[in-house]
C-alpha cells in the first residue's frame, strides 16, 4: 500500500506520551496511527453494515405492543429498602 505523509498539530504533552506508549510497544508511532485509523475504519464500515442489514427490520405489531407494559404496574415505585423492610417485618412477626 502506498504511502502518504500527513502533519498533524498536537500539543506538546500528548506527543510526549504518545511517544512513550508506543515506545513500549515496539511500534512507531505512524505504524500506531495507521494501526488504529485502520481499526477505526473497520469498526465503521461493520457498524454501517450492520444497520443497512438489520436498520429497517420491522418489529412485528405483537412484539411492538408489550412496550410500556410495565408502566402501571407500580414496580417504579416500589423501593428495595421497603421490600427488605417488608420481609424482616413478616419473618420476625413485627
């Protein structure tokens, strides 16, 4: 694959550090940058076709109508302090 040079502007501290990773690693830091451009590439590429193949399928209408059917239930309200209140209460005959 051919190459290209790039020049990046970044603060003084973040290439110090940068340098020292990838020190660490046994890695220059283009051969770091091309590495995680690389990964972020293929990270969007398999997010993009993950939503063309799964984006516009249709939840059927039975599945659609249990959303929200829990709201009334009052399970919302109902603290676990209060149920562990309520069953110290019942076992120790209070």
């Amino acid at each position: 694959m051919a190459t290209s040079k790039l020049t990046l502007s970044i603060d003084a501290e973040t290439i110090k550090w940068a340098k020292k990773y990838v020190e660490k690693r046994k890695v220059s830091l283009s051969k770091f940058i091309q590495q995680r451009l690389n990964e972020i590439a293929r990270e969007e590429m398999h997010n993009t076709a993950l939503m063309e193949k799964f984006g516009k399928l249709e939840i059927p209408e039975d599945i659609n109508s249990l959303t929200g059917i829990l709201q009334d239930t009052g399970l919302n309200e109902i603290n676990l302090n209060d149920i562990k209140y309520q069953y110290f209460k019942e076992k120790h005959e209070l």
